[in-house]
C-alpha cells in the first residue's frame, strides 16, 4: 500500500502521525518528506532540458510596444476574440 499526502509543514502534527500509525498497523513504512519545487526549478534541472528551454526562448521574436501602442494592441485582440 502506498499513500501521498500534500500538505503544509504546519499540518504536520501528532494526529497526522496517528492516523498513519493506523493505516500502516503492523507493517514496515518508509516515510520521505520533500518540498514540492517550482516548475522553472524542475525544468531547468536537467541541462538539456534547459539548454532547450533557453534556446527556445532565444528564437522566439522579440516585440517592444510603447505603453500606447500595448493597449491598442490588446484592444484589438479583445475585438477580435468577441467576433
């Protein structure tokens, strides 16, 4: 049997610990606590991975609005989206 609990370092407590005692009666148990990482930690962990992200982003082109030129931009978008 295999059991996932997510939950905040505050919920960890004596009841938490009772109620795995009671799931777990009799048998030998693992317990391994991790924190859960962002997705950018984890993608950028593996290096070709990242090399890939990176050279992804590198190729995508590059747009500069003024403010102004932004919001007319998006306005366009939002008329178009409701057509």
């Amino acid at each position: 049997m295999q059991a996932t609990f997510k939950i905040s370092a505050e919920e960890l407590d004596e009841r938490l610990i009772n109620q795995i005692k009671k799931m777990f009666e009799g048998k030998p148990v693992t317990i391994t606590i991790t924190t859960q990482e962002d997705d950018t930690t984890y993608l950028n962990a593996d290096p070709a991975n990242k090399k890939h992200l990176e050279d992804s982003m590198a190729s995508e082109p590059e747009i500069t609005y003024t403010a102004e030129e932004f919001e007319k931009h998006v306005d366009r978008l939002l008329q178009k989206s409701k057509e």
